[in-house]
C-alpha cells in the first residue's frame, strides 16, 4: 500500500464525496420520479 501526500488523499476524498453526493441526488430524483409516476 503507497502512503500518499496529504493533498492528494484530499482530492481523492474530495472526489469520492462529490461521487456520493451525487448518487444521492439520483436516488432522491428516481424517488421523485416513482411519485409523480403513482
């Protein structure tokens, strides 16, 4: 396992964050979606 800078290890947090803040717009518009749908 490589021990990485502190910048980069923000950055890839930074990213995986984004990614799941994202997901969960999705989920909550899918959701949105099953509602208007019914």
């Amino acid at each position: 396992m490589e021990l990485y800078p502190m910048e980069t290890c923000l950055v890839l947090l930074h990213q995986t964050r984004a990614r799941f803040k994202i997901t969960e717009k999705f989920q909550s518009l899918e959701e949105y979606i099953e509602r208007s749908a019914s």
